[in-house]
C-alpha cells in the first residue's frame, strides 16, 4: 500500500498495512515553529527560516525532508490565506519569534513589538484597524484580543453583524485549490485532506474574528457561550447563515478539487472541557446538530470525501450524536480529558468513527516526560487505537513550542518501530 | 423558608436576570434583610447550580446565565449590603500568571467563588507575582488564586508562591493554584496550600480556607 491506499483503508474502518501517521497537515494536528526549527537540527536537516502556514498558533509548514523522515501519510491542502486574511502572493516576510527562531510570514502581514516584548498583529495587515493578536514576550502563539464594541441586546442584528464574518469562496481561490490539488494528487502519494473549514459552527476560536477589520455583535467568549441560552435565535440565524454560505462554497470547492482530497476539514469547534462538555446534550442536539447534519449530508450526497471534525475535551456524552450527524472523522481524541477512555471510545464508537490522534499526551507526557515515557505511552495507546482500522496516529493536538526535540522524535519512532514490528520492516 | 427566597434561587438557576431582579427588589419591599436575601436566594441558587457544574447537570452556558443572573441581584441588594454592615465572606485575588493570556477557566472560577459570597478581585491575565502579592495587601485578602493553561506559564505559579512568602502576607494568605496541566502534586511540589481540579471545588475549597482563617 502506499500513503494514499493506506489513509482511505483506515478511514474505510479497514486494517491498513501499517498505523497510518498525521505530522502537520491540519491545523491541530500540526507543530510549532519552534519545535519545528529545533526537530529539523536535531534530525539533522539543513537549517532553514520556517513557513508559517497558520499564523495565530504559529505553525510550522512541514516540508518534505521532515515528512519523509516521520513518515508522515496524509498532507494538507491548505487555504491560499493565512489566519490574519493575509494572501499568499508568494513573497515572504522574515518574522522573529521570541526565542529567536526565524520565521517566514506572508508578506502582507504588518506587526508592531511593544516596548515590553510583546507583538501585536493587524487584521489583513491593515494598519488603520485595531490589532487583533497578541504575542507575548517568551510565547510561542498569538493570543485573539477581544475588540467588538458592546452589543445592544434589545436590538440584535445577526446578519448584519456576521456579513464580514463569511464570504463566498472567489474564482481566483478556487483555481487555486484546484491546481493545488492535481499537482498534491499526481506529484505525490500522500492522502489528501482539505483543510476547508467553514462549518466550525460557533467555534470560540473564531467567533472573535482576527481576522476582520472591525469585528461587530456577540463576539466575545463569555458573551458567545451565554447567548446559546439566552438569544437562542441570534446564535441559530448566525448558524443558518453560515450554512448557506458552507453549502455554496462546498459546490464550488467539490467543482475544484473534484475527487482528488479523501477527507475534508470541516470544523474546529471544541465541544468538550478538560472535565466534560461544553455543553449539555440537548443543547447541542437543538442548536448544533442540525446544521452539521446539512454539511455533512451534502458532503456525503455529492462526494466520495470523509467528513473530519476537531473538538478538544471530554465528549463521550456527545459522540453518538457526533457520528449521528454525519461526522467520519473526529480528532485529537483528548484522553487526557475526563472520561476519554480509548478502549471506551474504540468499544463503543470504533466501528462508526474514525479516531484521529489521540497518540501521546500534549499536556504533560510529551513537554515534561522522557523520550522513553514518551515512547511507552504511544506503544501502549498503539494497539488499542488502531484495532479493526479506523486510526491515524497523531499527538493530542499541536506539538507546542517549547516541546524537546528528542521527544517528539520519540513518539513518532515509537510508531515506526511498532509498524516494523508488527507489519514487517518498509522499503 | 420565604416563597420569594425560593422563587429568587429557582429564577437565577435558570438565569432569568431581569426578573431575578424584580424579584430581589420584591423580597426587600417585604422587609427581608438584604443578607437574607443573599445568602438564602441568590447563593443559595448558585450553590445549586455549582453542585450541578461539578456533577456535569449543567454546563458552562447554565453557569455564566446563572452568575449574570446573580450579578443583576447583588446589584439590587449592594447599596443595603452596605448600609447594613454586612461582610463578605473573605476576600480573594484571582489571575491568570505572567506569559499566559487564557481566562475561560480563571473566570468561572471567579464565578463560582462570587457565587458562595467572596469578594474578587480580578486582575485579569498575564499577571505578574508581584501584582498578586500588591492586590492581595491593598484589598486585604485571604486568598491568592493563580492560573495556568499552559505548561510553560505554570512555573511561574511558583513565582507567586514565593513572592508571597517574601512578603509579609506570608502565612496570613492562602494561595490556590489551578488549571488544566496544574496537579496535587506539582501543587505541593512548589508550595501552593490548595489545589482543585474543578470550579465548583475551588470555590468550596476557598470558602473552607476563608471560614478557617476567619475561626
């Protein structure tokens, strides 16, 4: 089998001939750029500046020495913008992170260092509207700064203030996607995920739009996540209008990349906590679920892709709802979270989702431990996770900034070696 | 107990805010004491709705309705709180530590512990140990809680931990420490007095530490 055969065996809940592995080609299941930095030196791989390819988490395009070397099977196709509304023209501009590590950001990005250290970034690098992103001195991320102005609750404006918020992909984006695509199908091997979005429906992370020039309505998080319960039907207008918008811009990326991407990307909306969901059952059946059923319907209806959706946290009370609703694919499968037991999840859910992630522990086994913790928990999660198909390996969610070298190299070979081991050694 | 202390909780569990204020208003135009009031309506409410967070009944939406519901009652009842030299319960700093900007956990923990009667005093995110050790003098609190997200900002919980100790609040306030990386044993490992892996608990657990100090 090669990547390609191997990825669609698994997401067909079929035994491929080897755990198939994730390094970098979404949004969360990617690596900062300074673990990337340090990963290449320590592999020694020629030192190079590092290309952001999503710019608040700082995230490191892989390039393909590295995929080679963590036989990595998937790669993304990713959106010819950056999270800042920033264009990829082509031409770069050097960014410096806090601990030194050179970076390479598209070049209509503007930014300003603080006296303290710290760095703020502009939406569309545009100087003339508030800054959106704060990086702070020693961090390795951008963190969303709040900037809409009060809302008026007795007269709420759902459309009007999301109309800069969504937008109907342009020709120019879809010629893109669609070049990209045949070069990624018949230049490579690699399994082809379409890092889309789109139908992230309320996803903290974005409501508060970095993005846009002068974010208006209900953004803030607090006000968000109230508004569920107390102006249901601005959040469900909200919802409706971006399900319109998603359905139009499913047609017109389905008309571009046609067949070419085995799974699309469809949502980063974190329904779980560290000790539960962010919500109750019901809430998400009535506000949530059925907007994701008519994404997902329509993918299903129209195309031969799977449907991938990322949620942090503990979710078991929302997974059969999860599969219910048309999702193939959920990542990074939080077993750090209450509850996210991968005997449980592959038991009860394993014949109907497809566990993406889910390999090493992000919040204190691969930071803090030992290359060899490291190891033993990612050959022990093995075989579990990826009984029946129905797995790719990946950590739990970005390998962040300060991550050790040694370690994540120790994760990733701990599944090399689990492969040669059980499968036979490879070319 | 009075029927309008019960409808107050009942209405703030479900985070009816307008007309948890109405009915704040109403009990005090019965003549029930302003600290009545509070601590049999409206903290009783939220105490229902924090042991339902903490048994996953009802979740972060249900709790930030119901402390805006709540918010809406004291500031009905404030200007009598006053008037009638009622105390608070004790008296917490809370913040999220320098290099780290996440807040959803420190402010439902800020919720929570409104919610069983302190006064909090937010210093929002990123701030530094000497900023605790500042606000925790100047509004003479019993209590300094720290959060983290991020395994590269919680060291610095030590920092306040021994800011605290190099001042003269030594051993005069407690310092709890949470957030998704934080455990008891990290906790005890740099010296924090509590550790709580939830909301709900930390806000139990600092009105024992407030009661104890107070005894």
């Amino acid at each position: 089998m090669n990547s390609r055969e191997r990825v669609i065996a698994a997401i067909n809940h079929k035994e491929p001939d080897r755990i198939p592995i994730d390094f970098g080609a979404t949004g969360q299941t990617g690596i900062n750029v300074c673990a990337l930095y340090r990963l290449r030196d320590y592999l020694g791989l020629p030192k190079k500046d590092v290309d952001v390819f999503e710019v608040i988490q700082m995230l490191g395009v892989v390039d393909e020495d590295l995929r080679q070397i963590m036989k990595s099977d998937v790669i993304g196709l990713n959106h010819p913008e950056d999270s800042m509304g920033v264009p990829d023209t082509g031409k770069k501009k050097k960014f410096i992170m806090p601990d030194g590590t050179p970076c390479l950001l598209n070049a209509g990005n503007e930014w300003d260092v603080d006296p303290d250290g710290s760095i703020y970034m502009y939406p569309q690098g545009d100087r003339s509207a508030p800054r959106s992103v704060k990086m702070l001195d020693h961090g390795y991320f951008f963190n969303i700064i709040d900037r809409a102005p009060e809302y008026d609750e007795d007269n709420l404006t759902p459309r009007e203030d999301f109309k800069n918020f969504f937008s109907v992909m342009s020709d120019e984006t879809a010629k893109y996607y669609e070049n990209e695509s045949k070069r990624l199908y018949d230049e490579t091997e690699y399994a082809i995920i379409g890092n889309l979005a789109g139908a992230g429906f309320g996803d903290p992370g974005a409501i508060p739009a970095p993005f846009e020039k002068h974010p208006k309505g209900i953004r803030k998080f607090d006000d968000w996540v109230a508004a569920q319960l107390m102006y249901p039907e601005y959040v469900e207008e909200v919802f409706e209008m971006q399900t319109e918008y998603m359905l139009k811009n499913l047609q017109i990326y389905k008309d571009a990349v046609g067949d070419r991407i085995q799974i699309v990307w469809i949502s980063g909306t974190d329904f779980g906590t560290q000790n539960g969901p962010f919500m109750s059952k019901d809430l998400f059946e009535e506000l949530y679920k059925p907007y994701y059923r008519r994404v997902c319907d329509w993918v299903h209806n129209n195309t031969n892709w799977k449907t991938y959706i990322h949620t942090c946290g503990a979710i078991t009370t929302l997974l059969d709802d999860i599969a219910d609703m048309g999702v193939d694919i959920v990542n990074p499968v939080q077993l750090s979270a209450k509850g996210m037991d991968a005997q449980l999840l592959k038991d009860k859910w394993g014949d109907r989702l497809v566990f993406w992630g889910g390999g090493v522990d992000t919040q204190h086994t691969l930071p803090s431990g030992t290359p060899e913790e490291v190891a033993a928990q990612v050959t022990e999660r093995l075989p579990v996770l990826s009984r029946g198909g129905g797995y790719v390996f990946n950590t739990i969610h970005n390998i962040v900034g300060d991550t050790k070298a040694e370690n994540i190299w120790a994760a990733f070979h701990a599944v090399h070696e689990y492969n040669d081991r059980h499968f036979g050694r490879q070319g | 107990m009075s029927e309008i202390l019960e409808e107050i909780s009942s209405l703030l569990q479900k985070g009816r805010a307008p007309k948890v204020k109405a009915a704040v208003q109403q009990a005090l135009d019965q003549g029930i004491p302003a600290s009545t009031i509070l601590q049999d309506g409206l903290l009783a409410g939220m105490d229902v709705v924090g042991a339902k967070f903490k048994n996953n009944e009802v979740f972060v939406p249900e709790v930030l309705v119901a402390a805006r519901a709540m918010n809406k009652g004291v500031e009905v009842l404030r200007p009598y709180l006053v008037s009638d030299g009622v105390e608070e319960k004790g008296v917490a700093v809370i913040g999220t530590v320098k290099g780290d900007m996440h807040d959803i956990g420190k402010n439902l923990v800020r919720m929570m512990l409104e919610g069983k009667g302190l006064r909090v005093i937010d210093l929002g995110v990123d701030v530094a140990p000497e900023t605790f050790v500042d606000a925790a003098r100047e509004n003479g609190a019993q209590l300094v809680c720290c959060s983290a997200l991020l395994t590269t900002t919680m060291p610095e919980m030590k920092n306040v931990v021994d800011a605290v100790n190099a001042s003269e609040l030594k051993g005069r306030v407690k310092i709890m420490v949470g957030g998704a990386p934080i455990t008891q044993e990290y906790a005890d490992e740099i010296g924090a007095d509590c550790y709580t892996p939830d909301a709900a608990t930390a806000a139990e657990a600092a009105l024992h530490l407030c009661e104890q100090m107070s005894a």
